[in-house]
C-alpha cells in the first residue's frame, strides 16, 4: 500500500535506488514479467467485477478536495467496493454514510496495529471497522525503524506474535486480519537466509493472519509473487493491482512491466478474493490530485478487459 509521512523519511534517496537496482535485476532474472502468450494457448479467465476495489490512498487528495463527488465517480467507474486507509478527517460512521450514498461498500481498510501492543485500542479500531462495514482489516506498514531497514530477526518475530493478538481479536469480532507488505520485508536477518517476510508469514497463524501482497513493492524487494504464492497457498486473500515503469517508479496498472497475468493465473492457488487497484503517487505533484480517478479508470478498465 502506501507510505506514511512517518516513514518516508526513512526511504533515503540511496535506499529508495538500492531497492530499485534490486528489483530491476530480479526482472531481468526471471520470467515473471514475460509475454502472457509465453504461457500457450488463450484462456477465458477473468477478474470477477464484484471483487474489483480500489486503494483510496491513491485518491489521498482528490477526497480531501471532494470526498463526495470522488466516491460517485469512482461508482459510475464502476467500482463496488474500496479498500479505506483512514476516513479523511471524518467519523467513521460520516465516511460509511458518505460510501452508502454513492453506493459503495469498503469491504476492507488499512488501520495499523499498536506498536507497543495494547488491546483495548484495537478494539476500538475493530469497532470503526464494523462501522464502516468491513470485512477485511489489514495492517499496512512494517520492516524500519528510527535507524532505518530492520534486519533484526527477533523484532520481525515480536512483531508477530503482536499480529496474532490482532487477528485473534479481529476473529473475534467477525473480520479478517491482514498483513500488507512493502519491499523492506525480504531482507535477509541476522545475517542469514531467512527474510523478515519468511519470519511473519512462519511465526504468524494462517488463521488469524492473511496476506496482502503488494505485487509491486514484492517485486521491489526482489520478491517474485508466484513464488510467494507458492510458499503461502490459500493464505493470499488480497492483492494490491500496483504497476512498475522501467524506471522502477510507479505505473498505472496494465501501463507498466509488470505481467499480472500469469500471478492471476494462480489466484485460486493463492485463494485470492479481491484484486485492489492501487498507485501510490496517483494524484500527487507533478500529477494532480484530480488525476488520481484517471488512474482509478485505468485500472479498472485493465483489470475487466484482462484475460488469463
């Protein structure tokens, strides 16, 4: 998903083009971005429109200037559903009604878990989500800290035992507890083979915990996300629909280089139940905020013309 104002500081320009170098190299290894006609043959599979959403953090903007009028472009887009990063300075009961009136459902939201962990506010955070009418709650952000990239296995392994109360407390109350990645999660800790990712997804109950890939920041930290499908089978339930220009910046999906048909190919595999488009830089400077329902449009115009 996104980053917050809190640490994008902690993304210096060197760190931001380390990870780059490492994504485009881990392109050029593997046949992930390919040609779909590599495959063979042709297919007739799609993405179901009903669980086609979109992260609002990629209009973060265009709904401080129109909250309103954007959830009413983004329905006659044709969008049904939104996956909500905070309710833009409003309760969540003002934003559910907000979403109703245009006939739109946030069947999921990004709401970070309490770091240190403390119950009581979660609860509160799982209350707004039923307000809003989610079904899907999902931590969005882990991996620096004040000194920068974590490769501190026990960290990632305390962070996770911390996900567990989440998702056992979200079970609880009806909802489906995520984690969404970035790139900072497949470093390698402590100096071996293990990444932060491989600790989460090990140390984490695939009943209390499921996974949000971001195909993009996947790819960013040298992540193939077939492999992680492989390694997470039925535990994928979300994905965010996030594209790469050859620059290793951000695309409009379907714009760019990543081949997200042959990761569709396996999301009965992964057991993937909502592809959520998504581009973080959508409608901020030089781009303006209004130019983030174009790529709201764009993508949901690419992921119901997409064949697989």
């Amino acid at each position: 998903m996104h980053e917050s104002p809190s640490h994008q500081s902690a993304l210096s320009r060197r760190n931001l083009l380390t990870a780059a170098a490492a994504g485009v190299a881990a392109v050029g290894a593997s046949t992930a971005l390919g040609s779909p006609a590599e495959a063979g043959g042709n297919s007739s599979h799609r993405v179901p429109r009903d669980q086609i959403s979109v992260q609002l953090y990629t209009l973060r903007n265009q709904l401080s200037v129109d909250l309103e009028g954007s959830f009413t472009q983004l329905a006659a887009i044709g969008y049904t559903r939104v996956e909500h990063a905070g309710f833009v300075g409003r309760t969540a009961a003002q934003f559910r009604a907000a979403l109703d009136n245009a006939g739109l459902r946030a069947t999921s939201g990004h709401a970070g878990i309490p770091q240190p962990w403390n119950a009581e506010t979660w609860k509160r955070t799982l209350e707004d989500a039923a307000i809003v009418g989610n079904k899907f709650i999902v931590h969005p952000y882990f991996g620096t800290d004040a000194a920068g990239p974590i490769r501190n296995g026990a960290v990632y392994r305390a962070f996770a035992a911390d996900l567990n109360k989440a998702g056992e407390l979200a079970r609880r109350a009806g909802l489906s507890f995520g984690y969404h990645n970035h790139h900072n999660e497949f470093l390698r800790q402590d100096g071996g083979e293990r990444t932060g990712f491989d600790i989460l997804t090990h140390d984490t109950d695939p009943r209390l915990v499921h996974l949000e890939v971001d195909i993009y920041w996947a790819w960013r930290g040298a992540a193939d996300p077939v492999d992680l499908i492989e390694k997470n089978r039925r535990r994928i339930k979300q994905v965010h629909v996030k594209d790469m220009n050859v620059g290793s910046g951000f695309a409009d999906p379907g714009d760019g280089l990543i081949d997200f048909e042959r990761v569709f190919r396996r999301a009965s595999e992964a057991g993937l139940v909502e592809y959520i488009v998504e581009r973080d830089d959508a409608g901020s400077p030089p781009r303006t905020p209004a130019q983030a329902l174009d790529t709201a449009r764009v993508g949901y115009q690419y992921l119901t013309g997409l064949r697989y």
